[in-house]
C-alpha cells in the first residue's frame, strides 16, 4: 500500500548573522492523526544550490511523513540562487562561479544558517531531528551530529564531498567518535569525489557498528537526481529506501 501524503511547500525568510534567507519548509499537508508535529528533517544541500531536483527531492522526503527544512547555504551570493539558472559572472565559467560560492562559506557559517533555518520552520530547539545532505552537504551532516549530537538522531550523506582535507579538523580526525547512526552512499564511478579521496574518513569509521557505507557500482557524483546526466537509479532508490528506514527507527526509539 502507498502510504505516500499529499506535500506542500512553502519558501520562509529569515535572517543570519551575513543577512537574508530563503529557508525551503515542506510538509505533508494533513496533521499527524495525534496531534503531534511532523519530525523534522534538516536538509544540507548540494553545490548546485535549491534547484526544482531539490524542491522534488524534499517533497519526497515529507511524504514519508517529515517536515524537511532546507536552508538556502548561498544566499551570502543572492537569494535561492542556483548553477542552473544563473549566468556566471564575465570571464568565468559555471564551474568556477559554485566553486566560488562553496569557498564563500565555512563550516560553521553552514551550521548557524541550519540552526536559523530549523528555528524559522518552527522547530523547537530541544526537538530532536535526523539530517541528510549531498555533496558537501555530507559534510554538514557529519559536523552537526558531531556538534548536536544528543539532539541528532541520524544522518545521511549522499555522494559526499570534503569528509577528508588537510585541515586539524578534518572530519575524518574525529569520525570514530561518533555515537549516533551515519548512512553514507557512495558511487565507486565518483569522479568529483572518489572512494579513494574518502579513504581516511571510511577507515575511522568502519569499526563502528551505527555507521552504514555503500557503495554503489556505476554510480557517479550526483546520482540523485533524476533527469540529470549522472541520476542513477539504483544508487538514488537505494539510497533512499535505507536513509528513510534509518530515519524511522531513529525516530521510534
């Protein structure tokens, strides 16, 4: 049986210590039957930016019964500003305009836009959640369930990116202290961010029990998207199918 709810969506403006922004809120439109809120999913988005695949992706997501709150991470470049949709400056390709905006944030920028995103879409701060992010949003995921992790049920990384640097707070460093559950969906035709780059990061953990890495064959970076040239079925539907039971049980304990 379909147990899929009618979503909507709505777009919230908030501000953040560096201005304005849009924060994308998604629910299913009927109240739970108990009279509780939905559990909230704190989304970490890819470096792209909020795109109509985004938009899809969370509407998915809020059927199975979520609010899913997805900050806008570049709007320190212009409100919901995306690759697709926006012209590079002069002289520069599209490439090198996301890489700028993924340079124009840092770790703890996206932090406090994820803690003014919930707080914009109503979540109290003591509520518990569960978070996925793609691409780099892989690496908020592990940064906040490192930073909340008694709030921080699960996580979820998708394609991940940057889990590995030459930095002393490179994740990897502290990624056997993890305590709460970490999904991690990897293609091994990744060539943004290969198994290999990720290395370090997948031996810390591997010894952990909570912490799930699959790795799918044929799968390249961005496998999530449908209509897109690297969408992967297997790898996004499989993808899915173990991030949402994940974040069912973490839910129920």
């Amino acid at each position: 049986m379909d147990t899929r709810r009618e979503t909507i969506t709505e777009i919230i403006d908030t501000t953040t210590d560096d201005g304005a922004m849009a924060v994308l809120v998604t629910r299913p439109v009927a109240d739970r039957g108990d009279g509780a809120d939905w559990p909230a999913v704190l989304l970490f988005i890819d470096a792209p930016g909020i795109r109509s695949a985004t938009h899809e992706f969370a509407s998915k997501l809020a059927a199975e019964g979520y609010l899913v709150v997805t900050p806008d991470l570049h709007h320190r470049q212009g409100r919901l500003l995306n690759a697709l949709d926006t012209a590079p400056p002069d002289g520069t390709t599209t490439q090198e305009m996301v890489w700028g905006w993924i340079a124009a944030m840092t770790d703890d920028q996206i932090q406090h836009d994820g803690d003014q995103g919930l707080t914009a879409a109503g979540v109290a701060p003591d509520s518990p959640i569960v978070t996925i992010g793609f691409c780099l949003g892989a690496r908020a995921v592990y940064r906040r369930m490192m930073r909340d992790g008694e709030r921080v049920r699960a996580g979820a990384g998708w394609h991940p990116s940057f889990l590995v640097d030459d930095a002393p707070d490179s994740p990897h460093l502290t990624a056997a202290r993890l305590t709460k559950p970490l999904f991690l969906g990897i293609g091994d035709a990744d060539q943004v961010q290969s198994i290999a780059m990720h290395q370090r990061f997948l031996d810390a953990v591997d010894p952990l029990d909570h912490v799930r890495v699959d790795i799918f064959e044929g799968a390249d970076h961005g496998f999530t998207w449908p209509g897109f040239p690297n969408y992967h079925q297997v790898a996004s539907d499989g993808c899915f199918d173990t991030t949402t039971a994940m974040f069912a049980t973490a839910f129920a304990n």
